[in-house]
C-alpha cells in the first residue's frame, strides 16, 4: 500500500511528538510531507532530519535565519509565517492533515484543509469550539472529515459506531478532575503555577494542563463534542474518573452504555486517527486487567469549578460566544503561566469577557475572528484590574 502523506502542524508540542512517535513506530505507513512549529528551530530541524519532509515551517520570523542556516545544505523548502504554515494544510497529494497547534491560532489551518478535502486529525479542540457555526453544518451535510485526537472525542467516535445517531441518549465525557480534585475551594487562591501543571494522569503541554486544573478544558471539550456529533449541549454529561481508563462513554436509549478503555496515552487515539477506517497492531495504552485496582466515577463540583458551568451555557448560546470565551480564556491562561496573576483571576476574567458581549447567532469566519480580537481586548482590560 502506498504511504498515507501526512503533514503536521505544531510537531513540536506534545501532541506532535507523539504524532511522529506513531509514525515512527509505522515504518513504511506514512510520509511526513510537512513538519511546522512556531518557535522550537531546534527540534524542528531534529524532526527534518529524521523524518526529511519536502516542507519546514516556522511561524516566529525571529527563527526563520537559524533555521535556513542549519538546512542550508539541505533540499528543504523553508516557509515561515502564519500564512505559509496555513498553506501547507491545503498541499496537494496530501492524505490527512495533523493539526496540533494550541489555541485558536490553529482555526485557519483547520478550516484551510477542510476546504481542500483533507481528511484533518484533529487534536486543536480549539478550532471545532471557535470555528462550530462553521464546522458543524460541513460535518452534517458531510463536506468535512474529521478524525478527533482529543481522547474523549475519539472514544466518543468509536461507542457511536454501537448504533445509530438517532438511537443515542447522552453522551457521557469523563474528566480526570485535574490536579485540584481533592483540593478545598478555600486554597484555591493559593495555587501555584507548578502545582496547576502537574497533571495527575496526562502529560501534555502546558496551556491544556492549565485548562486541565480549571476544567475549562471539559468546557471546551463539551463545545467540541457539539461541533463534532452535531448534538445538544443538554446531552452531554461529564462525570470525573480520576484513573483516565475509561475515555469517555455514549448511553443509547435502551440504556446500554458503550466506552472506550485504555492506559492513559494519546499515541493511541493518534494511531486510530492516522489509520481511519483501519485499524492496526498497536500496544499504545494497552490494558494490563490484572492492574486495575478499580475505576470510580464522581459528579464534577460545579462550584469548584465555575468554569465548566459557564462553558455550558456558551456552547447553549453558541454563535461566536464559544469564540469569546476561548480567547478570553487564552489570555488569561497565558497571564497566569507568566505569574501576573493568581489562579482564580482566570474565572474571573473569562466570565467578564463573557459578560460584556452580546451574542452574534450565525458568525461568518470573519465575525468569529472579530469576536476573538475584541474579547482578547476586554480579557486584558479585565486582566489591568486584577493586576491594580
Ligand atoms: N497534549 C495532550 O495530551 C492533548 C490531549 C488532547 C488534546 N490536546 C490538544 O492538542 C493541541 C496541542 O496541545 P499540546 O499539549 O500538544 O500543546 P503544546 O505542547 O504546547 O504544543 C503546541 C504546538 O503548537 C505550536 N504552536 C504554538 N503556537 C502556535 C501558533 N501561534 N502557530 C502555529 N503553531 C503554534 C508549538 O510550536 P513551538 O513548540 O515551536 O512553540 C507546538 O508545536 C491543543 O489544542 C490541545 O488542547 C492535547
């Protein structure tokens, strides 16, 4: 069989590693057309050496000298910038397109494959939250292919092959609780960016393990889900399960609930989104049952953890609010990690943002992009008081 050509986006973050890490361990399966990053020049070119795409790109124009220099002798075709890494997602002869960018950065590479008929694994949950009055009615008239990366969503993909879409109940998105689970809302101010990073179950970069702490990343999650199954915000329940086995279930209405388990590796949901419709001999996450002391489930505590109450009133709001609460979420995030502020401050700020904006209902992609500039605006008003 001919090698599936693949290019990545964002292949040096944590998704993208483990990306080519499958790709590694497929030899033969697939070839690596494009690699791109924004500023990691080092292990970029680590990645053309081993992988040698006909494409590097890199979007921090600061790094693009370093970067011709070490390939200099190489037959590479180097791009840089934003819209040269979003042209890569529509190259010819390409099979499937990775996109494992963070943020909302990655929404124009998203929608750049889809219109070129790329089939678009999608780990940049960010995209289907920001870009939903986009994608959805593409999936639904099936003019878009989407294989989610995100654990949750691929668990949620492989329980839905149980039956048909009109036969299921609720779906039900399982949430490890974070790293502040059994934490006392009274500490929360306390917390510090090194302890909102150590996930207890995943390893992943750092804006999704921050997301992770507040659980604004199940809020996003709930918002893809809505993108991506075309389903209502209402029939999505999220139970916490602490051990990350259980990935997520769907509840049909004779009230069987089907699931997807496995050890918590993302190369797993990676490896069934690069072989669709196959699927492969892999040990990624494979199960030892003579391990599982036991597997509990949990309400989430919605005042520990306001952020996933308010992210279900914005994918019921839908239009460009979920855009809104996104972007004021990124700003915030990215002011914690650089310790400006404290943790609960990114509530606050996100729920502002949210507050001050009226709701466009049906966005086009140029309304989405304005809502997401004007509320990184108002998230950073917001941040100045905080701050005082
Ligand atoms: N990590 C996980 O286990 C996991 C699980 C489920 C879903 N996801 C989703 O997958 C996406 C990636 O997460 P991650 O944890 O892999 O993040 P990460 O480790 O921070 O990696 C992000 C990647 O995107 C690149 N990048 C950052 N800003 C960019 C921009 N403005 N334009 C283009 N590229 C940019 C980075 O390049 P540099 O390295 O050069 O900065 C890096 O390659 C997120 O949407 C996340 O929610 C992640």
């Amino acid at each position: 069989m001919k090698p599936r050509s693949v290019v990545i986006l964002g292949s040096t973050g944590s998704i993208g590693r483990s990306c080519l890490d499958v790709i590694r361990q497929n030899p033969g399966s697939f070839a690596v057309r494009a690699l791109a990053a924004h500023s990691n020049v080092e292990l970029l070119i680590e990645q053309y050496r081993e992988f040698r795409p006909e494409y590097v790109c890199i979007v921090d124009a600061t790094k693009a000298k370093a970067l011709a220099q070490a390939l200099a002798s190489e037959k590479v075709r180097i791009l840089v910038g934003d819209s040269d890494l979003v042209s890569l997602a529509g190259l010819p002869d390409v099979d499937l397109v990775v996109n494992a960018i963070v943020g909302a950065a990655g929404l124009k590479a998203s929608l750049e494959a889809v219109s070129h008929q790329k089939g678009l694994a999608l780990a940049n949950k960010e995209s289907l939250v920001v870009g939903g009055p986009i994608f959805r009615p593409m999936i639904e008239q099936g003019k878009a292919t989407i294989l989610p990366i995100d654990s949750e969503h691929s668990a949620i993909w492989q329980s839905l092959l149980s039956g048909k879409r009109s036969e299921v109940r609720d779906i039900i998105l399982t949430a490890s609780g974070g790293p502040f689970r059994e934490l006392a809302l009274e500490r929360f101010g306390a917390i510090t960016v090194e302890q909102a990073l150590a996930h207890p179950t995943w390893k992943m970069g750092p804006k999704i393990s921050i997301d992770s702490a507040t659980m604004v990343n199940k809020g996003l999650e709930i918002i893809e889900a809505v993108t991506l199954f075309s389903i209502s915000a209402s029939k999505i329940k999220v139970v916490i399960h602490p051990q990350s086995i259980v990935h997520s279930m769907v509840e049909f209405q004779d009230s069987s609930v089907i699931a997807q388990l496995s050890r918590p590796d993302m190369r797993l949901p990676i490896t069934y989104a690069l072989f669709w419709p196959d699927r492969v001999r892999s040990d990624f996450g494979r199960m030892d049952w003579a391990d599982v002391q036991k597997l509990t489930f949990e309400p989430p505590d919605l005042a520990k953890f306001p952020l996933l109450r308010l992210a279900r009133e914005v994918a019921e709001t839908g239009g460009d609010i979920p855009a809104v609460y996104n972007a004021a979420n990124e700003i915030a995030v990215e002011a914690f990690l650089n310790r400006q502020v404290g943790f609960t401050d990114i509530y606050r700020v996100v729920a502002e943002t949210v507050a001050q904006t009226l709701p466009t209902a049906e966005p086009t992609v140029a309304d989405i992009l304005a809502a997401d500039s004007e509320a990184r605006v108002k998230a950073r008003k917001s941040l100045e008081t905080v701050r005082c």
